[in-house]
C-alpha cells in the first residue's frame, strides 16, 4: 500500500499489487496512506472526492501540514495510538473543515498507517433529528400534568413522563422502585393489588389483558387515591390506548388527576343538600320555638359574639327583663356584678373547650340560684337555666346538718356541742346565731352562746336571749321558750338595726325544754319564710340530742368514777378479812399436820386457803378490768423477746397441761422482731388465753402456742384441739361478765375481757376463730420493735399511762 502513484511496480508480487489498487480505486470508502513520518504515500478517488483534494497536491506531504485542523483533535489522537500501540482503530467524528462526519477505520503497519473512512453524514443528521424529535417528544409529556407510561406487549413500563416520577416519589417510590418506575410491570401490579384503595385494580388488569388480546383497543376507569400523610383523598382518571401504528405492540397508560372536577361535583352535592337541610333546620326551628315557650325552663341562645339571639318565657322570668330588651345585647351590657361575671365566664370556658359545661350559680336578680348549662355549637351557645334555689337551700341544710352531727360527736362536752353548733351556722345558715340553754343542760347553770359577723350583731343577740327580754328578737326567744313551738321574724322594726329576718325554735328533747334556737339574718339573699321552720326545727332536735348525749355521758362518766371508787374501797375492806382467814388457816394447818389425827382438818383448812385464793385472783380481776376501761392502767414497757416469752408461759403452765395429760406445744417463726410491752401484763394475757384452753380441752389434746410476723407486726395465737366455741357466741366471747351469764360450769368471765383491754392498750387488735368442732384459736397481735429501737432501749423499760 506505501507505493507512490505513478511510481514503477515490477516486483514479483506487482501483480497483486496493482490488482489490490485498483480494487481501493473501486470502493466507495475513501482510503489513504501515511508512512511513519505521517507523509501521504497513497490516496484513492474516493478519498481525493471527499477531502476535495487531488492526489497531486497531497502525495508526499505531511498530513499535519496539508490538514492543521486536525491537529490536537480525536483525529490525531486516534492515529498516534493506532501507530503507537500498533492496534486497530474506529471512531466516528465531525470534521469542520468539511462540514461532513467521518466513520473512520485506521490499520498500522511496520511502514505506516492505512486511513479507511466514509461520510456518514446523513445517517448522523437523521440520528440526531430523531434525537431532536424524541426530546421534543419527552418535553411535551413532561410538560403534561397527567402521568403517563408507555407498556410493551407484556404489561412492562418502557418509559414513563416527569408528572409519573413525581407522583411516585410523593407517593413514598424511589426513582430505582422496580414497582414504580421504567422496568417494572404494570400488569403484575394492578393484578396483585390488595388493600382498601385497590378496589378498581383488578378491573385495570382485565383492561389491559383485553387491549394485549386485540379485543378492545382502549378503555377508561377513574379512582380514589389517598395522600401519604395527611391522608386527603384525591381521585383520578385512567386512560389506556392502543397505540396505532407500525411496530410492536404499545400501550399508553394515562392518570389524570380530576380531584377538582370531584370536588367541585361534590359541592355542587353538598350545597344542594345544605339547602334541603337548611329549609329543615328552619322548620326545625320554628317546632323548636314552640316546645322552648312551653318548657319550664328558662332557655337563651347567643351567637359567636356572646349576644342573645333567643330568650323563652321563663328565661324572661330569671332575667327580669324581657326578651326585646335583651336580643342582639350582650350579658355583660344589661346585667353588672358577680352573677353576670360567673355567667359571662361560663359561657367562654363552654366556647373555648367546645364541650357542654354545667354549674350552680347565683342568680342576677332576686338573689336566687339557677343550675346554668351550656351547650357550645359552631353557630354560637344554647343555654339552660333551672331554678335550685329550694333545692340548694334544701341541700345547704342537709350538709349543714350532717357536717353538725359529725362535728358535735368529736366531743362530749355540753359546752363544745353549744359552741361547735353556733359556729359552723355562720355564716352557712345565718348572719348570727345564739343558743340559749337552761340549767341542768350545763354543769354551770344557764348560759348562752353567741357567733356573729359583726360584734355589734352578738350583742344584739345576747340581749334578745336573756330572759324577759324585749324587743324584736326577744318576744320570739320567749315565745319559742315558753310555747314549744318556732317562731319568725319576717320584718324586724328599728329597734333590730340592719336585721332582715329571724327564726327561734325551742331545744326539746321529749317533753323536757333545754333552751332556744336562733338565727337572725341581715342579708337580703338570705331570708327565713314558712319553709325554713322545719328545717331550723330538724337543727334545733339534733342539737338537743347532742346536748343529751353529752349529759348522759357525763353522768356515765361520773357513774364509773363512784363505782371505780366504790370497788376500790370494797376491794381494799376484803382483802383485809381473806389476808386473816389466809394467815389464820396456813397457822391452824401447820399444827395440825403435826399429829396424826388432824389431817382431814388440815386438808379442810387448805381448801380454805384456795378457795381465799381464788377470791383474791376475782379482785385483781375486776380492779384490772376498772383499770383497763377507764384507761388508768399503767404500762411498764420494755423490749420482750418472743422466743423467750413463749418458752416463759410454756413453763408456767407445763404442770398445768400435763395434768390434764395435755401437750402444749411452741412453734416460733425464726428471725422475729422483738415487741415492746409489758412483759408482766403480757404475760397474764397468755395465762388468761392458756388456761381457757386447758379448761376446755379434753384429756389428750393439744394446745399450741404460736408467733409469726405480720408486715410490721407479730402476730400471737393460742390454739387448742376442744369442742371449740358456738357461733352465736362468738361475738361476745370478749364481753365482761358475758360467760358468767351465758355459759354453764363458768367464772366470772372477766379473762378474755381483760385480755381484750390490755391488748388494745398496747396497739393491738385480739380476736377469735373456732370453725364447728375444731377447737379455737384465739390470736392477737402487738406492733413489731425495730431492731434499732430494740438496741437503744436495753437500757430499761419505761413506763406507760393509757389515759
């Protein structure tokens, strides 16, 4: 190929040579040849056409030179590599100078290059016009605001518009979603679409199965579609089209968002049926008018601005104006003060929460009380109002008297009972209240017991209670005093100043008189009528009552102090005569068991001395039991070790049990707390509880002494294995002197009431248990010692009063 044209060819392969020349004459590529000083050594036809160049002037010379334009572009640079590397090169590129865009093809060899290259021109024109055409293409779709995807014959999106991406994205689809996006199938997914919204789903896939098929070329379906997020329901309408044309089978899928044509029909809906139910609302209304004029009630409806658009007759009533002097006004611009402030605030708590809110409020007029419930709506507040003033009043007197009774049982005292009934009457019930009570009801004679808002006020009603007083306030103290009955003051003169009304009822317990009742008021809000005599008559009997309690109380309490008394003296008087009968007995024995024949004697005289005994036990008995109910027993308190103390009692009383062949047996839980007691009274409890049970237990038996912790306390029980205790008994097995009474072969029955006392003297609680014909456990329990406490009190114990 590196021969010169025209140059002499008779080597013996010229030949060849010349046939291979004239075969690059005969091509339509145009070919030359460069050695490796980049000369041209060979041009053909086809390449002096296309570089509009005859050979003449290019043989020889360098292509650089002949070329400058090619310098430093792909041109260039593909030759050197193809030279350097010694490989075979293809491009394609734009060449200025000829305005044409070359296919090029270059070959090395060991004496140079061989260019091979062709003017693709048109094809390139024609590739970039369809380029062109589907970026216009592109652009319009993605101008459009409907999604479009374009499918093959399987239901695959090929290509998708920019309103398809952003509906993906928005809708929680990346660009790579192979569910969403170019790649994946459409069909697939309207046929495996489940869910609420997916309704219409699988009338898409038979849509698109029927294009496919030939059966049908388009078809429309439009759809709900819900945002992700806020959840607003838009809806859309689906196209497919057959695309019509040559080539293989495409199909258009187009979403059109007709959310506004949706709306806009069901406004078109909604206002149509806003206006049905507006001309039901109005005759609604006019119903509603009526049944508001006919209730009890009192009704008001205010608008958004707090002003009255609707007043009924009872409401006119409560208001004390009539309904045209307040539509379009507002509360606060006709009524002024508290009442209309506290309703004013309701009807805005109501507005503010939208919920219905309901109170008892004062009225704003006639000094009366309405129960006041608000209904908040858009347009504005309907309004209820009741009338509770006898209802209230009725209720004020009933707590006031529940609140008394419990008061005037805290103390019984006469005088705390005066004094607590006057104060809690003001200022709930009165102004002033004075209790005036007779000699007899109070240790000091006749007194009386004044509470009033004002000093003045309780001078005024000291007075009026003494007696033969005149004036006002003092005919009515003497009438309800002499007559039994109540009296009222409805208007007083201007010798009561300030006074508006006035009630006295006698204190009558029975048919015995304890003195006078009386309220006076000196609001205009708070005025006594017929009704309230019953009410300050119920008052006046619970306040008697009270009185009576309290004296009786007191002469009980002055009754245990003589029988206390009593029993000591007599207590003291026999112990004198049985320490005589004892010393004289022991004497009389002891020189009788020295002969022989006296021993019957003597075995008389130690039944003397036993039976002393047991009379003496009887006194200590019944002086534990005054002591204990009149709280002046005194406690010796000291930490007791448990384990320790039922090993005690087991060997105080072992001979006890074993003669009567009993066991008596001790379970003690490990690690119990000490208890601080009286360890000589705690004692007599188990002796007490452990000598019932040997008494009652037949030969062969057991008795158990148990301790066990209980949260902070330990609890002790005493079981045995008897014919346990008669259900009908067992809530007065604890009662002294019950067992004397009741039962048959019994003492006195003052032990288990004395163990009742001390228990409970020490902070504990005693009880009994017996299920038919399994013996009976008798348990009580004493507040556990802290170990702490228990250290520091090893010091000694200390003493203790119940009073």
């Amino acid at each position: 190929m590196a021969v010169r044209q025209g140059q002499e060819r008779t080597a013996p392969d010229g030949g060849s040579t010349i046939r291979a020349l004239d075969a690059l004459e005969r091509i339509s590529d145009a070919v030359f040849a460069l050695d490796r000083s980049w000369r041209f050594t060979y041009l053909n036809t086809r390449c002096e056409w296309l570089l509009r160049r005859p050979r003449e002037e290019l043989l020889g010379r360098l292509v650089w030179d002949e070329f400058p334009d090619a310098r430093g572009s792909l041109f260039e640079q593909e030759y050197q590599r193809a030279l350097k590397d010694q490989v075979n090169v293809n491009f394609e590129s734009y060449y200025v100078p000829l305005d044409a865009w070359l296919d090029v093809q270059a070959y090395p060899s060991s004496e140079g290059l061989t260019v091979s290259f062709r003017d693709v021109s048109p094809r390139k024109r024609a590739e970039q016009a369809l380029h062109e055409s589907e970026q216009f293409l592109r652009s319009t779709l993605d101008s459009l605001s409907t999604h479009i995807a374009i499918l093959d014959g399987r239901g695959t999106i090929l290509a998708v518009n920019a309103a398809w991406k952003r509906f993906a994205r928005d809708n929680g689809c990346s660009d790579t979603d192979l569910r969403c996006g170019v790649g994946a199938n459409y069909l697939e997914v309207a046929e495996d679409a489940q869910g609420d919204n997916a309704e219409e789903a699988p009338a898409v896939a038979q849509g698109i199965r029927a294009i496919l098929a030939g059966r049908s070329e388009s078809f429309v379906v439009d759809y709900p579609c819900h945002e992700p997020g806020n959840g607003r329901r838009r809806w859309f309408l689906l196209r497919a089209t057959r695309f019509i044309g040559a080539g293989p089978l495409r199909i258009v899928m187009a979403h059109e968002d007709i959310t506004g044509r949706h709306e806009a029909d069901e406004t078109r809906q909604r206002l149509v049926r806003e206006e049905v139910a507006r001309e039901e609302a109005e005759a609604s209304r006019e119903r509603m008018n009526a049944v508001l004029e006919r209730i009890t009630d009192g009704f008001a409806a205010f608008d958004r601005y707090e002003r009255f658009t609707y007043v009924n007759r009872p409401a006119e009533t409560q208001f004390g104006l009539k309904r045209e002097a307040l539509l379009g006004r507002r509360l606060g611009e006709v009524f002024s003060g508290p009442p209309a402030a506290a309703m004013t605030s309701l009807l805005r708590r109501a507005t503010a929460a939208q919920v219905p809110v309901e109170e008892e409020q004062p009225s704003v007029v006639d000094h009366r009380w309405l129960r006041v419930v608000a209904y908040p709506s858009p347009e504005g507040l309907s309004v209820y109002f009741r009338d509770i003033t006898e209802k209230r009043r009725v209720e004020l007197w009933s707590r006031f008297l529940s609140d008394m009774g419990t008061a005037s049982t805290r103390s019984l005292d006469c005088g705390n009972v005066v004094r607590t009934v006057v104060t809690l009457a003001v200022p709930t019930l009165a102004d002033g209240c004075a209790i005036a009570t007779r000699g007899g009801c109070l240790e000091e004679g006749p007194a009386t017991e004044v509470a009033a808002v004002t000093p003045a006020l309780g001078d005024t009603l000291r007075r009026a209670c003494v007696p033969g007083a005149e004036g006002e306030l003092g005919e009515i103290v003497e009438q309800a005093r002499h007559s039994g009955s109540g009296f009222l003051l409805k208007e007083a003169g201007p010798d009561n100043p300030g006074v508006k009304s006035a009630v006295a009822v006698p204190l009558a317990l029975q048919d015995r008189s304890l003195g006078v009742l009386l309220l006076v008021s000196t609001r205009a809000g708070l005025l006594y009528g017929a009704e309230s005599l019953p009410l300050v008559a119920e008052l006046a009997r619970r306040t008697a009552l009270a009185l009576e309690n309290a004296r009786l109380y007191r002469t009980e309490k002055q009754a245990v102090a003589a029988r206390d008394e009593t029993l000591g003296i007599v207590s003291h008087d026999l112990r004198a005569p049985l320490n005589t009968i004892t010393l004289l007995a022991r004497s009389a024995e002891r020189r009788l068991l020295r002969t022989h024949e006296g021993a019957e004697a003597a075995e008389a005289l130690r039944k003397v001395r036993l039976v002393v005994g047991s009379m003496e036990r009887l006194i200590d008995d019944l002086l534990e039991v005054a002591r204990v109910e009149s709280g002046r027993a005194q406690l010796d308190m000291e930490p007791v070790d448990v384990p320790r103390l039922l090993s005690q009692v087991q060997a105080l009383n072992e001979l006890l049990a074993a003669d009567k062949a009993l066991r008596l047996e001790v379970t003690c839980e490990p690690d119990l707390p000490r208890v601080r007691a009286d360890r000589a009274r705690l004692v007599r409890i188990f002796q007490n509880l452990v000598g019932n049970a040997i008494h009652f237990t037949p030969p062969g038996g057991c008795i158990r002494l148990k301790a066990e912790r209980q949260g902070d306390q330990v609890c002790f029980r005493v079981e045995d294995t008897g014919p346990g205790i008669d259900a009908r008994a067992l809530p007065h097995v604890f009662d002294r002197f019950w067992q004397a009474i009741h039962a048959r072969k019994a003492g006195a029955g003052l032990g288990l009431a004395i163990v009742k006392g001390l228990v409970e003297a020490h902070g504990g609680r005693v009880w009994v248990e017996s299920p038919p014909g399994h013996g009976a456990t008798f348990s009580f329990t004493l507040p556990a010692l802290p170990e702490a406490s228990a250290s520091l009190s090893q010091g000694g114990g200390a003493s203790a009063s119940l009073e």
